[in-house]
C-alpha cells in the first residue's frame, strides 16, 4: 500500500507542537508495517538544512499566481522515510514563524501557502506531478488544518482518485479565514454552504477536512467523544456527528528513538527501568543548570509546555504562590500567550529561591526537564492526546493531569485501589481550578514522601508501553478498510468508530 503523508510540520525540519512529532513517528512506524509511505511537507528555510540528499524531482506549474514552485526530495533524518518538500519562496522561505511572522501576527496569506500545499498533494496523487518512479498513493492521509483543502481538492477531481484519511489534531485550530478566499483557491461557489466549507460566513479548512475525506480520526478514543457535543466540538460537532459511521479515535503514540532515557544523547546520565539511578544525576544537573540549590530530596515539578489558555498556565500561575510556599522547587520551559509569558516571568523574580522559568521553547531542556523532575505538571481544560504525560511517563516523571481526552486514556490516578493493584501511574483531578489542581499536588507531594511507594509508581509509569506500534496498526487498518487494499495485520484489522463505541454503551446499559 502506497500512503501520501501531507502535513505542515514533521520534527525536526519544523516544530511548533506535536503535530510535528506525530509527522516524525507515525511514517516510521506505518513503513516498518511495510507500509510504502512518504510524507509532504512545505520547504521551510530549515528543513532544507536538515534533510538528507536533498534534490529537485519536479518543476510545479503555476497554480493560485504561484509560479516559483519545486518539489524537492530527500529523506527524513535518520530514517528511511522519503520526504517531499514545497520549494516556494515566496510561500516558505520567511523569516518569522511557520505561520506567524516575527511579530508574532499570522501571515496575511496563510490561507494561499496552505492551501498551496494541498493542491501539490492532490496534483501528486493523480500522477500530475512525478516523483520519478510513477509512484502513485493508494491513499491520501490528510492532517490538521493546514492540509483541510486536500481531501476537497481530490473530491473535485472525480474517480479514479486515492482514498482519503483526514486528522484533526486539535478541533481549536481551524484555518478560517474570509469569505472572499473562496474563488482565489479555486474552489466552486457551490462548496462554500453550511453542507461544505462555509462556517459562520468563512471558509474553513478545518471544515473541508471533516466533510470531504473518506475517513476523519482524531489522536484518542476520549477526545473523539468529546468533540461530538458542543463543549468541545468548537462549532462542528454537529459535522462530526454526521460523520460518525467514518470518525474514529486512534491514541497518538511517542517515538522511542527519540524519548527513551536508556539512551538519550540529550541527557547528563541515562538510566532505564532496571536501574533509575540516573534520574538522581539528571535531577543534580538541572537543579544547577536552573540556578536552584542541589536538594536531591527536594520534590522538582516540572511544567514544559505551551503557555496557554488551553494547557490551564493562568490556573498554574493562580496556584503558584501556594506552590512556592511548599517545601519543593519548581521549573517551567515554554512560550505562548504574551501576558502569561510576563505572569511566569514575575514568578521567576517573585520566588526566584525555588523557581525557575525559561520562556521559549529548547527541544534538548525538555529532555533533561523530563529526566530531572519528579512530577510534571500536564494539566488541560481540553487536550486531544497530549504527548507530555507521555514522555513524564517514559522518564519515570509523574504526571499531574486533568481528566479529559488523552489525558483520560493514558494516565490512571494514583488512588488506593489503583496504588494496591500496581495500576496507578499518575495524578488525575476533574475539574479546571486552581483548589483542584493543588489537591493533586497535596496527593502527589505526600506520595512523594513515602519513598518505597513512590519508586514503584515511578517504575509502574515506566512500564508503561505508549510506542507506535499499536496505533499503527489501527492507522494501517484505516486505510485498508478506506482503499479496499488488503493489509495483512494479523487479528488487529479493523478499527473501532465513534458510532461502534456508542452502539457499545447502549448495548451495556
């Protein structure tokens, strides 16, 4: 089977969040399936710098008034996985951001650069555009926003065509942009209705995703549940909803090649699940690389993340004063929305005898804060998967979360029962304040004081197996069951929608 991959970003040529992670190791693991899968992507000024064997394949023909267009192939660093980049400089090579420019404003034309990238995935696809070896994808995998307009595209063309799998990662994110977009991307009038990719009066990428793939998932079985009401959907529950026969959940994975502490290049000392005592090495290392006193007793939660709204950092800034009054230190490394990017630096200055704030984002800091902590603070009023809690686990770090979406999925709260049967592997709570989020800690920090239960959470946490290789498969059934292609996946070879999960609970009430 033959998988287009399109997205906007695939670490480490381009990262803003975990799409770009997802990009990385989903590829790998489908093609270790023996899946034939290649992934698109736009030509960032970096991704150039980073990928290996880089050449021009193709001269892309003008589209949209772009005409300074090629693709460019190579492979994905340190993989076997062949990658295709959007040569455009006038769309890609900006300063600034992948989608906002240096003063933090989104590029006027974003709407033109992505759906660019669409239409370079529907011409590949049809066999307009050669990749040199009359390579042709069975499928079309679709993610996020930024590719919404491919699966629309497609559908425009007719048959023969590929089948189509879109993702929405996180529903926030929608690519909305003004109504009078529609003609200049080349889509028919007849499209821009509320049964196409109108919403409130704009175009919606998003939106053309949801409507027009053959197949729609999102990245956990809790948060595909979730976005079919309204407190989550955003505005296009009642889309998914029409939709749920073809909407399935599929749980995000993490890249074991990248975050494994046994042997993570990134870390001072490493150290694996026969032998955690590294973990006290990389916490020393931390505590002085911040400018904390070395206190190996001392509890280090740990918060990476992006600043926002949605990841709860104003209900975290709100229980700092109550946390830094606590014998523990504290350490937090990531940007976002400006005025609490200034509330975490005022903290910095405030309680800057047991906290620490980097404000930007450094990939190798977030290794070593992972390996360092003792608890990491992954709270969300929604979180599609969430990837954080993932790699707290892996590094023996216990996780702080609240419970909804992939956070549910993946995190089992450390309560009595949990604790007896060896199931527990971190700290939930339910509701998005301030007093819940400090009884978890009060929970954890007691924990954390009992030091023989402590040690079996963290190696019960460590245990845990959030690799790839099951979502694969899910992922490589998907497409079977979208194409109509055999995929020999032994037992595991249909995935379970959102409309069989419901028919599930009814059947047990």
């Amino acid at each position: 089977m033959r998988v287009l991959f399109a997205t906007a970003e695939a670490y480490p040529l381009a990262k803003t969040g975990g799409l770009a992670d997802v990009s990385r190791a989903l590829p790998v693991a489908l093609r270790k399936l023996g899946l034939d899968v290649r992934l698109l992507m736009p030509g960032y000024p970096r991704a150039y710098v980073r990928v290996e064997n880089p050449r021009i394949v193709a001269k892309i023909a003008s589209f949209l008034g772009v005409d300074d267009a090629t693709l460019v192939e190579g492979i994905f660093p340190e993989t076997d996985l062949p990658v295709y980049l959007i040569d455009s400089p006038s769309l890609f090579r900006r300063s600034g951001g992948l989608y906002q420019d240096e003063a933090g404003k989104d590029w006027p034309d974003n709407a033109l650069r992505f759906a660019f990238l669409a239409h370079v995935g529907a011409e590949i696809a049809l066999g307009h555009i050669s990749l040199g070896d009359d390579w042709i994808p069975d499928v079309v995998h679709a993610n996020d926003w930024h590719a919404g307009l491919l699966p629309l595209y497609l559908s425009l063309r007719g048959d023969p065509r590929p089948s189509t799998v879109f993702t929405t990662h996180n529903m926030a994110f929608q690519g909305n942009f003004p109504a009078d977009w529609v003609p200049k991307l080349g889509i028919p009038s007849a499209c821009f209705q509320a049964a196409g990719v109108e919403f409130y009066n704009q175009i919606s990428f998003l939106k053309a995703g949801l409507r027009y793939a053959d197949r729609v998932t999102t990245v956990s079985p809790t948060y595909a549940n979730e976005i079919l009401t309204p407190e989550f959907g955003c505005g296009m529950e009642g889309v998914l909803r029409q939709r749920r026969d073809d909407f399935v959940g599929i749980l995000n994975g993490i890249d074991n090649s990248l975050w494994d502490p046994a042997v993570d290049a990134m870390l001072p000392r490493t150290f694996h699940l026969s032998d955690i005592s590294g973990k006290r090495a990389c916490k020393a290392a931390l505590q002085q690389e911040m400018g904390l006193a070395v206190m190996p007793d001392t509890p280090l939660i740990g918060f990476v993340s992006r600043i926002t709204h949605q990841k709860m950092a104003d209900v975290i800034l709100e229980a700092l004063p109550w946390l830094c009054a606590q014998d523990v230190q504290f350490v937090a490394v990531g940007e976002g929305d400006q005025a609490m990017e200034a509330g975490f630096d005022q903290a910095r200055e405030l309680y800057s005898a047991n906290a620490a704030v980097i404000v930007g984002y450094d990939e190798s800091i977030a290794h070593r804060l992972q390996a360092a902590a003792d608890i990491l603070l992954a709270p969300a009023r929604f979180e599609p998967c969430g990837l954080t809690q993932l790699y707290a686990l892996r590094y023996g770090t216990l996780p702080v979360v609240r419970r909804t979406g992939g956070l549910a999925d993946t995190v089992v709260d450390a309560t009595a029962t949990s604790i007896a049967d060896r199931s527990a592997t971190g700290f939930v709570f339910d509701h998005a304040t301030a007093e819940d989020l400090t009884s978890a800690l009060v929970r954890a920090l007691s924990l954390y004081r009992e030091p023989l239960v402590w040690r079996r959470l963290q190696l019960q946490a460590m245990a845990q197996d959030f690799s790839w290789d099951a979502s694969a498969t899910q992922y490589a059934a998907l497409y079977s069951a979208a194409s109509g292609m055999p995929v020999d996946l032994g037992a595991k070879t249909q995935p379970v929608t959102v409309a069989d999960q419901e028919s599930t609970r009814q059947a047990v009430c």
